[in-house]
C-alpha cells in the first residue's frame, strides 16, 4: 500500500496523517482563533455531511462543520471583494460553504448550524475566510433534525 504524502497533525483523538489536499490555510484565522491558521478538514465517516475542521497546531482545537444547504437549502450569503481577493477566487464555483456546528455538552439532539459566520473555502487554492454575515434571511442557528427518511 502507498502512503500519500502528507502531515503529522495531533488532535484529541491522537496524531493523524493528513493528506496535503485537506489542508486549508485561513490568513486571518478564526472569530475567536485569530493566530490559529492552518486547519485540516477531516471527514467524520464517509457517509456523514459532518467534517471535522481541525487546527493543525492546536490538538485541542476542533470545530464540527457541515454543508449548510443540506439543513437549509436557500441559504444565501454575500462575499465581498476584499474576502473574493484574500481567498484568490477566479470563479465562484471554486467555493465551498460550511458553516460551524454547536452541540451543547449532553444534549446532541439540540444541536444547532450557525448561519451567521460561515467559512468559505476556495478549494483550489485551499485558502478560507470566515466570512460574518450581517443581512440574514433565516435565524442565525437553525437546530438540526434527525432526518425523517434516511434514504438519499
């Protein structure tokens, strides 16, 4: 079997080769994680719609994120020039939205998605911008359901 090339990051969960495609540089860091800019993204299972966005300095640092269409399918946000520019986006197929995930200790079935500082990803670059949204058109967490029909 062949190992493809990668980085030795630790996380809570121990240290994990991560492949150099998963690495994604945020130049400004995190609300709340400024000097923390180099993460992993890491899927959870390969059937889940959550990922794990891991600080590739920090183990104890882990955010839970998710594609926010697949809970709210109108969402909308707005990039602007400047984050277009720090994130080196040609086109806007390039991107890719997650937003963070908050599950209250004990409480995993109040679990919520916050819409209000979604991160972009331009995943030829693998650069990301948190980028706050001031003009919401849904609440800014919407809780997260179990699905009715788990058949895709």
């Amino acid at each position: 079997m062949v190992q493809k090339a990668g980085k030795i990051i630790h996380s809570r969960v121990g240290p994990l080769n991560v492949e150099e495609k998963r690495l994604i540089l945020f130049p400004k860091g995190l609300v709340g994680f400024e000097q923390q800019r180099e993460f992993a993204l890491l899927r959870l299972r390969d059937d889940a719609v959550f990922f794990l966005l891991q600080s590739c300095t920090a183990p104890n640092l882990g955010l839970m994120v998710t594609d926010p269409y697949v809970f709210v399918p109108d969402y909308r946000i707005r990039i602007g020039s400047a984050e277009q520019e720090l994130l080196r986006l040609k086109n806007i197929r390039e991107a890719v939205v997650l937003a963070t995930v908050t599950i209250p200790p004990g409480k995993p079935e109040d679990a919520v998605i916050n819409l209000v500082g979604p991160l972009v990803i331009n995943i030829r670059s693998r650069r990301g911008v948190q980028v706050p949204q001031n003009l919401l058109h849904h609440p800014p967490q919407v809780r997260l359901k179990p699905r009715e029909n788990s058949d895709p």
